[in-house]
C-alpha cells in the first residue's frame, strides 16, 4: 500500500579543493559544525546547487552528491540537498541524522520537511506528520510542503484536512505536479464534486487523470 502512496509523490560547479564531509564528531547531532543558519548563498555557491538540482530532477542522485561534495558546504540549502540524497541513494540513517540536526540547530522549516519525508520512509508515519506540520507552520507558501503535508494527512484518514493543503499546494503551485492527482483523490474521498468540476475548470484536469484518481481514492477506502 505505502508503496503505491510513494508513487503518488514520485508521479522532489565551480573547481576548488575536494571536500570531504566532516566525520560524526564534529557534526552537533548531526548537523555539520561550520553550519551557518541564516548564511547567504553566494553567486558561485548558487551555480553549483543549480547543477545539482538539474541532476537531482534527472534522478541523476549519485552524480549530484559528488558534485555537493566537491565544495565546502556551509549553509541550511547545501544541507538539506545533502540530506536528500543521502535518503535518494538508501542512507535513511545518515539523512535522519543530518535533518535532525539542522531541526536541532536551526529550526529550520527545510529540515522538518526533510525529517518528514525520512520518517516516512521508515513507516514511522504519525512522526513524519509531526515534523510536516511544523514545516507547514514555518514555511506556509511552499507548495511542495503543503502537498507532502496534505498527503499524510491522506494516509492517516483526515481527508477534509488534507483536501484543505492540497488545495492550497494546487494554487501556490499553478497546478504542477503530484498534487494533481492528490487533490482529485481527496475530493473523491470526501465527495467534493464541485471541487473535482474546479479542478476541470481552472487546471485542465482530465478525464485519464480522473480515472486514476478513483483508482487510488479505491486503494485508500480499503485499507480505513
């Protein structure tokens, strides 16, 4: 079943000195030392997270790691990619540490969304919805936090709460992306036929995209 649920979601430089992560002692619950909360991006830095954010969304995972390593990493941004691909190349163990850090050590809105989505993919839901809420409270107008938030709150049943996210993720986000089909789903499940003829109306929601809708809404009626 949970598996079927990731795949709604799946369907998230410049040369210097290699660098190499710093070891466990030197990280503060696991986030890394030289971290700077609040530091800015400076220009080159955000050429290199551009690069990895282009592999990242070809699923190129192990290639954006190396290129996130190839410099210092010092701000929240770098730290969150690397948990991320920590988690993509099947270290959920290393990527919970390092989210739990920047939670820890910045209260950092990326890193509960980050530690969400790890716990998630653990199993250990009701923790998950726990870090996705606070992620949703410190960062409001990301739709990729409201959709994943509104997703859980699928999972564990509170449909008319999650229609409410991923109504707002559908608008923040112009009607991009896996919400598409979580939003139709969560209207099915609470009847919301108005809300489906919206979703026709305003976002071009079709026909194909609706049968798979109710497929899903199906899969999460059976297992309530």
């Amino acid at each position: 079943m949970r598996a079927i649920m990731f795949g709604i979601m799946a369907a998230l430089l410049a040369t210097g000195c290699a660098y190499h992560p710093p070891a466990s002692g030197e990280r503060v619950n696991g986030a890394p030392a030289e971290l700077t909360c609040n530091g800015k991006i400076q220009p080159e830095e955000q050429v290199q997270l551009d690069r990895v954010d282009t592999l990242m969304a070809r699923e190129h995972n192990h290639a954006a790691l190396a290129q996130l390593e190839a410099r210092r990493m010092s701000t929240v941004d770098h730290w969150v990619r690397y948990g991320q691909l920590q988690a993509s190349t099947g270290r959920l163990d290393e990527a919970e540490r390092i989210f739990r850090g920047l939670v820890d050590q910045c209260e950092s809105g990326q890193g509960h969304h980050g530690l969400g989505m790890v716990l998630l993919k653990k199993d250990d839901v009701m923790e998950a919805l726990k870090h996705l809420k606070k992620a949703r409270e410190l960062t409001p107008a990301s739709a990729q936090v409201r959709n994943d938030y509104g997703y859980v709150l699928l999972m564990v049943g509170r449909y008319q709460d999650a229609s409410y996210e991923l109504r707002t993720s559908m608008e923040l986000g112009d009607g991009q992306g896996p919400v598409r089909q979580n939003l139709a789903v969560a209207y099915l499940l609470t009847e919301n036929w108005a809300g489906l003829q919206w979703m026709t109306q305003e976002y071009d929601f079709n026909g194909e995209e609706r049968a798979y809708a109710e497929r899903l809404a199906a899969t999460f009626r059976s297992v309530q």
